[in-house]
C-alpha cells in the first residue's frame, strides 16, 4: 500500500475541518443576532477564556501562530463578504 495519495486526504481533512469551523462560527454569529447579549455574553466570555488558557497552556512555534493569524483573517474576510452580500 502507498503512501503517495497521504498529503491529498490530509489535506482534504484539513479542508473539511476548516469548512466545519467556518459554519460553526456562521451558526454563532447567527445565534447572537437572534439573542440578547445578556443570553450569548456570558456563553461566549467562558469559550473565549477557555481558549485563552488552553493556548497559553502550549507552547505552539511562530508558524502555527500565522497560520491560526491567516485563518482568522479569512474568516473576517468571508464575513465581512456575506455581510456585504446581505445588505
């Protein structure tokens, strides 16, 4: 058995992992516009801090805070477009 079609489907995971991040945050963003802030604030200051510590709690080298920087800015970047594809 060969190894040579391993990157394709890792980085098919990967894909499929991002996309499922993404419309995690869609149902989210959705969630807080159908809610008060006095529902989702607290909801959303426990995730926050738990992700605040448990990255705290590894050390992760320079490229992977770019790469998470890179996600990030994407995401912005898809929301900011279906904002402005709504309006």
């Amino acid at each position: 058995m060969s190894d040579s079609n391993a990157p394709e489907h890792l980085d098919a995971k990967h894909e499929r992992n991002r996309q499922q991040r993404i419309e995690g945050i869609k149902r989210w963003v959705e969630y807080i516009k159908s809610e008060s802030p006095e529902t989702w604030g607290s909801q959303q200051n426990a995730v926050v801090n738990d992700q605040l510590d448990a990255a705290q709690s590894v050390q992760t080298s320079a490229s992977h805070q770019q790469h998470v920087k890179d996600v990030a800015a994407e995401i912005i970047e898809a929301s900011s477009e279906s904002d402005a594809e709504s309006k």
